[in-house]
C-alpha cells in the first residue's frame, strides 16, 4: 500500500489515513488504488469487523488532484470508481473522521460511510461546477436525501462551505469533537461497533441501505458526464487557473 495510504489494524478495526499533508491529503490515482485494496483486504479479513478513515495533517482531504486527474487515466476501470465503488458496496461499517477541510469527494464519500465524526475545525465543501466538473459518488441523489434539496443545491451548485456545527445541524455528520479528541472518540465507537454481532450488523447495514440499486446507476450516468467534463475546455481552463492561481475564466 503506498505510503501516501496508511494501513493500520487497531484491534478489530483497520484504520486508513490519507497520507498526503503537505498537499492537503489531495487525492491521486495511487491513493484511491490505495484505498479500495484496502477496503478489499477489509472484506475479505474476518478478524476486521470495522473500517476507520481519516486523513493526515490539518485537513481530511483537499479532493482530487487536479494535476493527476488532467493527465491520462491509468489503463482498466479508473482506481477512483473502484474506490467509490467499492465503498459503496462495502458490507462492514465504515466509520469517518473528518480532521478538517473535506472538499469535493471528502465529502460526498461520507455519504456512502455509516457512522460519521468531525473536527470542530472541519468544514465542508463540494464545489465540482467551480472546476468544470459535474458531482460524483451519487452525490447528486444522497446528498439531497441528506441535507434538503435547498442546502444541497446551495452546496452543489453555489460552491457554499458548511461549518462542522451546519454539517451536524444538517444531519451530514453525528457528532463533533475537538481536533485533540476526534480520533480517540472515533477509535472507541470503532471498537464498540466491531464488538457487535456480525452477522446482525451486516444485515443491519443491507437494510438501512435497501434500495441503493438508485444509487448505483445514479453513480454510473454521473461518472459517464465526469468523464466527458474531464476531457472539456472548462476543465483544462480550471487546471489552468488553479496552477497560475488566477480565477478560471469560463
């Protein structure tokens, strides 16, 4: 696993840090490679009854890597729908802790993790149409089911930033700690969560996620339109404008 993912088993939980602080925990293909073989080796491990992630440093994550995303795809099925796609189905619980900033699929992964934890100096950001790129990860149908079709489109659309104490208000998030107590708290309610029955907890889950088959093909003509803007003008002039630290010009 690279090392800008790191593995670790606490117990009966896997911990996965986004290892990346010196850029903000942005993510590259590496990374999402990273995460879903360990999403994969979680699944397949009956010792592993939980899954933790969280990030590195001053933030959770920063989003994609923009550098890496213009520059051509790996061959085979990108490492970031197998990361999102395997989250998605993942059968264990998934337990966040959000350290900071969670911009772009920082966010819209939480929607797929189970329980949810932040940082009072978290904040929340989804802004894809601010880089020529359309929302992903079946954000475009959970996160409304989540906040309100207003609070999501204001999020979506209008690049707004969501405080810890607004995601917890919003029902985006359950609990907030201070930076020093988040992952204490997380690793406990890990703990407790892996110490239930197994079978129970992985029929608990299936059934508070009945009827994800929407979510599945809203992922699929979402990643269809990524795909196409990742190849557009407004997203090269976004990369542009990033790099030069100037305001895109659309």
């Amino acid at each position: 696993m690279t090392g800008r993912v790191l593995s670790e088993r606490r117990g009966r939980s896997l911990v996965l840090t986004l290892n990346r602080p010196e850029q903000l925990n942005a993510l590259s293909h590496d990374m999402y490679a990273a995460l879903a073989d360990g999403f994969d080796i979680a699944s397949q491990d009956g010792e592993i009854r939980a899954v933790v992630i969280t990030g590195a440093g001053a933030a959770f994550t920063a989003g994609n890597d923009l550098g890496d995303f213009s520059r051509p795809m790996p061959a085979g099925k990108p490492p970031v729908v197998r990361f999102l796609e395997t989250l998605r189905d993942f059968e264990k619980p998934v337990v966040a802790a959000v350290n900071g900033p969670a911009v772009g699929i920082g966010v819209t992964m939480l929607l797929h993790c189970d329980v949810v934890f932040a940082s009072d100096a978290a904040t929340f950001r989804a802004p894809f149409a601010h880089v020529g790129l359309v929302p992903e990860a079946g954000s475009s149908l959970l996160l409304p089911r989540a906040l309100g079709m207003a609070m999501a489109n204001d999020m979506l659309l209008a690049g707004r930033t969501l405080s810890a104490s607004e995601a917890l208000s919003g029902g985006l998030i359950s609990r907030i700690a201070s930076p020093a107590e988040l992952l204490s708290l997380t690793m406990h309610v890990a703990a407790d969560v892996a110490a239930q029955a197994p079978g129970a907890m992985k029929a608990s889950k299936a059934l508070i996620r009945a009827g994800r088959e929407a979510v599945a093909e809203q992922m699929a003509r979402e990643g269809a339109i990524f795909a196409q803007q990742l190849r557009s003008a407004e997203f090269r002039e976004a990369v542009s404008a990033f790099l030069e630290k100037r305001p895109p010009n659309f």
